[in-house]
C-alpha cells in the first residue's frame, strides 16, 4: 500500500513540474514572438498555463494515443485472418467502391462529358 501511495505522489510531483515548465515555456515563447509579431500584449506564467489548457481542450491533448491504435490494428488484423478468401474480396471491393482507380478503362465504357452532345 505505502508503495503505491510513494509512486502516486512521483507522478503527481511530475505533472506539476511538467506542467510548470510547459507554461512557462509557452509564457517565453508567446513573450518572445507574438508582441513583436503581431502586437499582442505579454503574458503572465498563469495565462501561459491557461493556454495550455485551451490549448488541450481545443486540439486534444499533447500525447499520442497507441495504445487504441494497436488495440485496433490488433482486432484488424484478427478480422482479417477470421474472413474467408471471398469477404476479404468483398472487404477489398467495398474499400474501394467498386472502383479500381489505377484500372485503364475504355472510351466507349466512360460516359460522355456533360455539353459535348450535339
């Protein structure tokens, strides 16, 4: 139990710190660039947090997420070892709408452009 509670307060320890030193990099860096850019005013350390966290709640987060990314190539590719040689055809026809876009077709199979009737 007390090793759990030691490892909890070590990640929280390291958010803070993370968080404290993403917002004052953002606050230099708006700083730096944004009022000799385009004139906006500075900002302070809590508004460089703040527009972090916009900035999260805007865009999605600042890591990736692989894990649902395997996860899902895993069950794709478990799919696809499950289908028979005729759905996975089907699969590839459906993927691709019944179009093959690197097939050359003939004159007479295209129609016509729309005007050029006479």
């Amino acid at each position: 139990m007390q090793h759990r509670m030691l490892k909890g307060i070590k990640i929280i320890f390291f958010v803070v710190i993370a968080g404290a030193l993403l917002g004052f990099i953002t606050m230099e860096l708006w700083n730096a660039l944004l009022p000799q850019i385009f004139g906006f005013s500075r900002i302070s350390f809590w508004q460089g947090i703040g527009l972090l966290v916009l900035s999260k709640i805007l865009f999605g987060g600042f890591h990736r997420h692989l894990g649902h990314r395997d996860h899902w190539k895993q069950r794709m590719k478990q799919r696809w070892e499950n289908m028979t040689p005729e759905e996975r055809e089907k699969f590839r026809k459906g993927m691709r709408c019944d179009r093959n876009p690197f097939a050359h077709s003939h004159s007479a199979d295209r129609p016509e452009p729309m005007g050029s009737r006479q």
